[in-house]
C-alpha cells in the first residue's frame, strides 16, 4: 500500500453545510460523560490553523449526514457544524475539505484540541462512530501516520486495544492543569488500523483499582 491520499479527480458529490461551522469561545455547554471525545490522524505542527478539515468518506461508509465537533481541554473553546452530503454527476472521491474557519487563534499543542466527525443523527447506537479525520491536509502515509484519540480517563489508567482484541496502546495524560473536557490522548499506529476491515472496532478500556470498565468505539474511514 502507498498512501491514503485523495484522489486526483472530482469527488462524486459533496458535503454541503447545512449548519456552517463555528466556533464559540467559554461556552456554557455542559461536559459530557463520554468517554471518547475525539478522533483524528495526528496533527503535524500548525495544522490545527487551518481552516479546512478533511474528512475520509468512502462510498462504502457513506453517511448522507455529518457533524464536526472541535473542543479544548480546558473547554474554553468550542467548534460545531453539520454537513449534508449531495451527489454530483462527476467521478468520485475519499476525501473531502469541511470548511471550518477559526474565530480565533486555537491551541498550539495537538494534544489540547480534540476533533470528532461522527454521523450526525438522533438514533445514535450504543457504540460511537467515528470518521477519519485530518487538518490541514488529506494524505497521512500508511506507514508513518498516527491515529490519535481524546478521551476522559477521569485521572484512571487508560488502555486503546486495537481491532485485534490483544494489542493495547496506554493513554497518555494531557499536559495542562485545567482539562475538563478530555484529560488524556491514545495514540496508535495508522498501519494497524487500516489493516483491519473498515469500521475497525477499537476499546477503551478503564482501570480504576479494582474496576475495569469498556468503551467500544468503530472508526470507518
């Protein structure tokens, strides 16, 4: 395999917005109790600046309907929009650029902004889906890319188990005081995501003294 790049050629169709992205700052949002807040393939340096998110949706894992949520540790920002997909008569695509202007300068470190691209509907399941995702740029190598996730450890010790059951990646603490939206990072090799069949089941797995608690999660890509 070389790369997960986009492809050279119009996609078939587009996500069109149906509520522009925008970003809030010192939202009066509650926090939620999910465990997984984001997914994204890790950002390079800067990247977080830019104003286009691009979004892998193969015709295979579709969703006719997406929702972009961006957020900070210390939940002082706050970023969402919702895109409907619209069929072209042109040739097809992956990957596809998501506007998402920034209303100010977001975090600098990669591991104080989490993004998620899940399927935006009412019926959600038990297990959270998730797209892949990457800022700035639609080519992440196969062989040097990483996947990341943010999650809310509540300060346990937390373990990412790959699609085979038995691998397991630790999940690092956010290095920030104040993270009140998600307080650690997971990040894995994107090589053995993609080897599994997309959506790759992933688990979340909590130790808290003698309590283990699991949280599924399927990415597609």
């Amino acid at each position: 395999m070389g790369c997960v790049a986009a492809a050279p050629w119009p996609a078939l169709g587009q996500f069109e917005p149906e509520r522009k992205y925008a970003e809030v700052l010192d939202p009066p949002t509650p926090v939620s109790g999910h465990a997984v807040v984001g997914v994204v393939v890790l950002p390079t340096p800067g990247a977080l600046q830019s104003d286009k998110l691009w979004v892998r949706a193969a015709a295979a894992h579709r969703h006719p309907r997406i929702r972009v949520d961006v957020v900070s540790a210390n939940g002082r920002l706050q970023g969402e929009g919702v895109w409907n997909f619209r069929v072209k008569d042109v040739e097809q695509q992956d990957w596809y650029a998501l506007d998402v202007p920034p209303k100010s300068k977001r975090p600098e470190r990669t591991d104080h902004l989490a993004t998620a691209v899940q399927p935006y509907s009412s019926n959600a399941g038990s297990v959270p889906v998730f797209l892949l995702a990457q800022w700035g740029t639609a080519q992440p190598s196969e062989q040097t890319a990483r996947i990341r996730l943010y999650v809310n450890s509540r300060r346990a010790e937390m373990f990412a188990y790959l699609p085979d059951g038995k691998t397991q990646v630790r999940c690092a603490p956010v290095d920030q005081t104040a993270t009140v939206r998600f307080d650690a990072v997971c990040d894995l090799d994107l090589s053995t995501i993609l080897a599994a069949r997309s959506p790759a089941r992933l688990t979340l797995v909590r130790r808290d003294g003698g309590s283990t608690s699991r949280q599924p999660l399927d990415l597609h890509w």
